[in-house]
C-alpha cells in the first residue's frame, strides 16, 4: 500500500508531502493541485517501469514557474513483502535537457540500490553489495527498469512490480475504442486502451467470471465479453446482451456501440474487480462523470468495503456530493488550495467539521464555509 508521497519542484507542489490509508479522498476547487498528485505519481511509474526515457517523461517546463531550481524531487513509501520501501527519485534539467540526478531504493531502512549522479551501489537480499558496471546512458534511465530480475534481488523486483500495479485513470467513454492490436498490462491515463487491458486480464478466468457475475446484476440484459477476431493480430471487443427474460436470444454489440454510461459502468467494475486482493492502488479521477446516482452508488459502496478489507487501495478525486459525504464517514479526506503563483497546500478534512455544523460536508463545501479564508 502506498504509505506517503513526496514530490517538489513539479507544477505547483512544493516541498509537498502527503501521508495515506487505504482509501483517500481528494477534494477542492479546479487548479488546486490534485490531478497532479495523480501526474506525478504516473511518470514515477513510467519511469521505474521502463516505459520510457527520463528526456520523455520530465520535462523542464514542468518545473515550477516562480523558481528558478533545476532539479525536481520525488519520494514514494510503500508497505508491501513484510516490510517498508522508500524509493528517492532527482531529476536535473540543464539547457532543456534531463537527465537521472540520483536514484535510491530502500527496505526497512536498508539500502537495495544507491546512485548518486556518478556512482552505482546495487545490493543483495541480504544487503551484500554487488559490483557491476553500466554505459553512460543509464543517466537517461531508473537503474531499476534496467536490472534484470535475479534470485538476489527479489526485494527490487518486487517493487519493480508493485509499481507496476498503481491504476491511474479519468475515465473517458468517448476514447475508449473497441479494437485491440496486442496486450497491454497496464491502462492509459484516458482508458482508450481499455479492450486491449482486457484482453490481457481476460486470460485469469476467474476475475472475468467475477467481472460478469458483478456486471450481470447492474447492467440490464448483460451476458458476457467476447473477442471477435479479425487477423492474427486484431481482436474486437464485443459484448452479448439477452432480448428476452430468460436470456436464451441475444444480440452482440461492438463496445463502440454502447453508451458512456454503459461503457464507464463496464470500466468501473472491471477495474474494481479484476485487482481486488493483489495489492493495487486505484487512483481515479472523478469516477462519477457519466453516471447516475443509482449507477456510482453501488460501486462506491463495493469499492468502500474492499478497501476497509485491504483488499485493494483507493485515491479518488471527486466533485460528487454523495460520493463526498459517503467517503468522509471516516477521515479520509484532503482539501486541496492554493492561490495564484503559490504553492499547494493540503489540510485533512474528517466528518467532525459536519457534526459540528450540522450540514454535510458538501454543502459546507459548496458555500465555502468548509475553511475559513485566512
């Protein structure tokens, strides 16, 4: 579970540090900053996982604009494998160029992997230093996307994977295409890929049949997924639907073909139960865009109980009064502001503030009474 984020000199975080449960809720006006939690935390992941080179991911203008620093600073905990990991992240921007500052990774306060801009330190399971060599280019890229997994170092790899299984999303209906070239382990930030995740997932059976049992009772005449094939590499995302009372006559829609609503419904669930119980962190930007009442609710409430079970972790930004005062029945919540050219600055919010003015928290949100100005 992610335990605590640091991140500065990125947009408007500054020396920003936030602490978390397994469920978090993020709340506050438009350019408050909390879609950029999400950004940071996503490059992070890109970068630990290879996909990309640090020229790609980091990029100078993303600095903050009223400081004149060139190196932007990233820490992540995580508590996982029987213990604690810090991962220390320095990116430098020098005359439109980036490049790796240093890279750290610790367990239980122990050192796993240690470069400092020159030198490479990578260490065993049992804190043992191996010697090993690397070309100049791995200022370009994490040391740990490089490192191939070794009976060793299982410590690094699993956090390699564990990285891997942050869900980073806003859900857009309208991007979400039916067709599918190959696999893809992980879903884009827009979820356009969603047919070809799925695809990858679909091969643990016993998640799909969760995914159609749960999608059976909210979507009305549901039956199954299939992939229609149209080459050896193209596969269409189809979904059957029953006519009749008994299901006996059917009909197969493209997933094009569906509305946002069912589609985000299809994504919501999909995602939710397809990670329960194997160490995800969901992080989903207003979930409730598309859907109805009746349709968000029963999935928040789902959502809720796997997360009080640890079975999976959730970082949620929403604008939705019920998802709002539902959530902040714990204290679980982060208002998030910041004022022109200054840093963000997060406050804690419980349902205490509720009680003690006897209206829900959205509607002291709503009127701007949840803090007063300073």
């Amino acid at each position: 579970m992610l335990k605590r984020i640091y991140i500065d000199n990125f947009r408007g975080l500054v020396n920003f540090e936030m602490n978390f449960d397994s469920i978090n809720l993020f709340l506050g006006g438009n350019g408050t900053g909390k879609s950029t939690v999400f950004e940071a935390l996503r490059r992070i992941q890109t970068f630990v996982s290879g996909d990309a080179k640090v020229e790609e991911i980091f990029k100078s203008s993303d600095c903050t604009r009223w400081q004149t620093l060139q190196v932007q600073r990233f820490e992540l905990e995580i508590a996982g494998n029987d213990g604690n990991y810090k991962y220390e992240l320095a990116i430098e921007h020098n005359q439109e160029k980036s490049y790796l500052n240093s890279e750290r990774l610790l367990f239980d306060h122990q050192l796993l992997l240690n470069f400092n801009g020159l030198d490479i330190q990578i260490f065993r399971d049992d804190y043992s230093e191996i010697t090993s060599r690397f070309p100049s280019m791995i200022w370009s890229e994490s040391i740990i996307s490089v490192l191939q997994p070794r009976s060793d170092r299982a410590k690094m790899h699993w956090f390699k994977i564990r990285m891997e299984r942050f869900i980073i999303v806003q859900v857009n209906p309208s991007l979400m295409v039916d067709d599918s070239k190959k696999e893809a382990k992980r879903l884009t930030y827009k979820m356009d890929n969603f047919a070809s995740w799925y695809r990858y997932i679909s091969q643990d059976q016993g998640k799909v049949a969760q995914v159609i049992n749960i999608l059976k009772t909210v979507l009305d005449g549901f039956v199954s997924f299939k992939f229609e094939q149209f080459s050896e590499e193209y596969r269409t995302l189809k979904l059957r639907f029953s006519t009749n009372a008994d299901r006996t006559k059917t009909i197969d829609y493209s997933f094009s073909e569906l509305s946002d609503g069912q589609k985000a419904v299809i994504a919501l669930y999909t995602i939710l139960y397809c990670t329960e119980s194997e160490d995800y962190t969901l992080c989903i930007d207003e979930p409730e865009n598309f859907l109805a009442l009746p349709e968000i609710q029963p999935w928040l409430i789902q959502l809720y109980d796997f997360c009080i079970d640890r079975k999976i972790q959730a970082l949620l930004i929403s604008h939705h009064p019920v998802l709002i005062n539902y959530l902040l029945a714990s204290p679980i919540g982060y208002w998030f502001e910041r004022q022109s050219n200054a840093p963000v600055r997060v406050k804690p919010i419980s349902n205490q503030e509720a009680e003690n003015s006897g209206l829900p928290i959205s509607e002291l949100i709503a009127r701007g009474w949840l803090y007063d100005p300073e």
